[in-house]
C-alpha cells in the first residue's frame, strides 16, 4: 500500500535476504551473449512468470519453481514477496541486460510505477532454481542540471538549499521540490521544476502536494483532540468503538487499546489480508474498490500473534481502523471530521485542489500517476496541502501550544509518539520527524522544538528524498544555522 506507507517492514528482511540475494548491481561486468537454445527457453519462462504474475496467479508460479528453490523458499513465502509487488502495478515491459556463463539471466522489469532488475536462472526441464527482484540503480545526470526555481541566492540558506535541490534533480525523472523552514518564528520557502512536465510553471506556496502518511500525524491530533474532549480515552479497547463482535481480536486476553493503533504496536498488518479480493483491483487506484465488507471481515479473520503494544509494526489498516473509530464517535465522515476542526492548526483537505493548483503526481520511473483516491483509508494517507499550510502546521509543532498537538508528542513506547517519531539527541532536546508517499508524491517533515526549528520538503515524484532531509537536517540541526 503502500505507497504512502513507511518503510519498516523487518519481517521482509528474512525473505529478502533469500529471494533477492543474487541481484547485485554488476551488470555492466556480466557479458551480453547470443540467445542460444538455452536462453530462449528461460526467456520463455520468464514470460510465463510474468504473465503469471500480471493475473495474480501465485500458487502458478510457485508451480515453476525447482525443489532446488522450493527447498529455501516456501509457497506462502513467495506468494507474500509477490504481493508487497503488487503495488508497483503490472509488468508492462522487460527488456534482457546481460546472460553470465553461470546461468544466471538478468532483464530490467518495467513495472507500471518502477522499474526493477529480475535475475533467473533455470533448468533444462523449464523449472527456475533462482528467481529474484531488486532495484535499479536510480538514473543520474553527469552534470548539475539548469533547474527553474525562485531561489535568490543570496544567503547561506539559500546557497545550501540550491546545492541540495540540485543534486536531487540529477535524476532525471524528479520533476517539482518544494522546501520551506520555520526558523525562530520566520519562514524561508523555496520551489524549483515544474507543475507538470513541459508546462515550465513553477511550483509555488499554494501548489497542493499528497503528503502521504503525514496524514497520520493529522489523524493523531484529530485523535488527540477527541481524548482532550473525553469522548474516548487512549487505553480504550478499540473493540469498544467497532460494528459488530470481535472476540478473538486480543492476544490470550489483552485486547488493542486506541493508543496501539496511533504508535503502530497494534501488530495489525500493514494491508488487510483480503485487500486484493476487491473488484476490479486497479493497480493504479489500488483502493478504489476495497469495501467496508471487506475491511471488517479482514478485521474479524485478523489473530494478533502477540501481547499488542509491545513491538512496532507499521500499520496503515490501524490507521483506517483508528479514522473509522473518529468517524463513529463524532458520527460523521472523516473528510467532515477535517471540514470541521478548523480551530487545529494542520491541513484539513483530503484531494481537494483544483487541477490548476495541484502538481501533477509522478512514478519512480516518471510515468504521471493519477491522483491517489484512498477510500477507506485516507485517515492513513489521504491529505494533500501545499507548503503554506505545511509551515503553519510545523509552526503549530514547534511551539507546542495547542493542548491537542502537544498531546501527540507525549511518550507511548519506545521513540513512538502518537504516530510521530522522536529521537532524544546526544546534545538535548528532540527531532521529531515523519515522512510520507503516494505512488507520485513524496514529503517529510522534520522538527527541532527546542531549537525552534522545522522544515517541510514536498515532491511530486515518488522518490528517495533521503540524501534531501538529511543534508537540510545536519545543516538546520547545527545551533548557529539561520535563515540569514
């Protein structure tokens, strides 16, 4: 899901480690051969897995598999790792990058949203003994490209900022980068790229963004408020606030409190187990027709495997759990719920600019995406804002007045707050941090409360804005940075 979830996903780490082991990024050292008789019969298997694949047809291409494979790998195994795919959409393309002489084949996978390297190696009989996915290399200019922006440079801010900005539009896909800071109560905002691609119009402070699971921070003060409001109480059993029964949703007893589905120890998955039996299932809209039906029946199958509130496991189906919660004690939709808490000071539409002042949203491989439509789950990542509205909202985090918001920063367990990350620093005081994505939208917030410091970073691509947040952070952490 998603694309707007975050990435701590341990459980994958086992089966990563097995599946995709052989995917080493030393193509280019690998040579290119003639397609001998061999080769043409894997690369007719790998079109059989691909269309296997494409129909969601696991237990057909597990069938492929070699005992060899099999032996590590088991069905449910694969049948999950196929299915963390899916969000990356149908396989439209492969093309073959290189043939090694121990058998192993490699293609570039062109996913609808990615593109990926598939490495298979197969028997003589037409079973595959090596199957495995991993990422690209992200493609990258030799030079600094000449990037549109409203960047003065004039101050030290700036000249780091453009130097930041720059070095993510190496890539050539990266399209639109918002970037605004609040700094001892002043703003300081920045816009380079384009809306649209080939429109040449600069992004601007009312330019709207998805910012993705930054929903979840808003979900937990609209949370918050309704706690300050006693209409429930953090310790609540969330069966309390649910239709209908759900007896076996407790482990050996001890039920999921409200708390556990704002700080992620609800150990809820991160997609409700039948998510893909909504029908049509669009890849590129893959909750338009997840039902109600459907949710609370995966609710009712779901067995909590331990003591909830102990270990984090993100969850975006606790966050949709949490907004369907908010929606029944306030007895009004979630978008209503937003419309109608106009005293908070966060961003309150769900989708709702207009095409003339929304980016155009973009996949990691820069294919335009339509706009995310998150149904039942846009109390997980629904919101989009523009960085005006990010900055009063980092603002309102930074100063910790409002009673709702400062509740969301009180410890729950271990650097969780309620849904927001904390980190205690070596020198004091906290960074308080959560970052978001849609399939073409990506954004972080980053907050320095005692050094009353925050900043806001808004993309339309899907992409890595790691080396962004972290080179803006060291430089905004450090106690003599300013906006001077």
């Amino acid at each position: 899901m998603t694309h707007f979830a975050q990435n701590h996903r341990s459980r994958w780490k086992t089966i990563t480690r097995l599946v995709v082991i052989f995917c080493l990024p030393v193509l280019s050292a690998l040579p290119v051969i003639a397609q001998t008789g061999r080769l043409k019969a894997l690369i007719q298997v790998k079109d059989t897995l691909v269309a296997r694949y494409n129909r969601g047809d696991f237990d057909a291409f597990y069938e492929l598999a070699d005992t060899s494979f099999s032996h590590y790998i088991s069905r449910p195994q694969l049948t999950e790792f196929l299915r963390s795919q899916k969000n990356n959409g149908k396989i439209v393309a492969t093309t073959l990058l290189a043939d090694s002489s121990n058998g192993r084949t490699y293609f570039r996978v062109s996913f609808d949203l990615r593109d990926m390297t598939m490495v298979l190696r197969t028997t003589s009989d037409g079973k595959f003994t090596t199957f495995g996915l991993s990422n690209l290399p992200a493609p990258r200019l030799p030079y600094l490209p000449v990037i549109p922006c409203n960047n003065p440079l004039k101050t030290p801010l700036d000249r780091i900022v453009d130097s930041v900005a720059r070095e993510y539009f190496r890539n050539p896909n990266h399209t639109a980068l918002s970037i605004g800071f609040r700094i001892g109560g002043k703003s300081y905002r920045y816009h380079y790229g384009e809306l649209k691609k080939g429109s040449g119009k600069l992004p601007d402070d009312a330019t709207g963004y998805e910012i993705g699971s930054i929903t979840k921070t808003i979900t937990a003060t609209l949370l918050a408020r309704a706690v300050l409001e006693k209409r429930l109480a953090l310790n609540d059993d969330i069966r309390k606030y649910l239709p209908g029964d759900y007896p076996d949703l407790a482990w050996h007893g001890s039920a999921i409190k409200i708390q556990d589905l704002a700080n992620h120890t609800s150990g809820l998955p991160t997609l409700p187990g039948n998510f893909e039996r909504q029908s049509p299932f669009i890849h590129m809209q893959s909750y338009a027709h997840y039902t109600e039906t459907l949710f609370w029946q995966a609710l009712k199958q779901f067995r909590p495997d331990t003591l909830p509130g102990t270990r984090f496991s993100y969850s975006n189906m606790g966050f949709a759990v949490l907004g369907s919660i908010l929606e029944r004690i306030y007895g009004k939709p979630y978008r209503s719920i937003l419309k109608t808490a106009l005293n908070l000071p966060m961003p309150h539409t769900l989708n709702g600019f207009s095409s003339g002042r929304r980016a155009s949203g973009y996949s990691e491989n820069g294919r335009e995406v339509p706009a995310s439509a998150l149904g039942l789950f846009d109390a997980a990542g629904g919101i989009c804002s523009s960085l005006q509205e990010m900055l009063h909202y980092v603002d309102a985090q930074l100063t910790e007045t409002d009673p709702a918001i400062r509740l969301t920063h009180v410890p729950t367990t271990n650097t969780v707050r309620l849904s927001w990350g904390v980190l205690t620093l070596p020198s004091g005081g906290r960074m308080i941090q959560h970052s978001g994505s849609t399939g073409g939208f990506t954004s972080n917030v980053t907050l320095y409360p005692e050094k009353q410091k925050g900043m806001v970073i808004l993309t339309n691509t899907k992409s890595n804005v790691g080396p962004v947040v972290i080179a803006l952070s060291k430089w905004l952490s450090d106690e003599s940075s300013t906006g001077k």
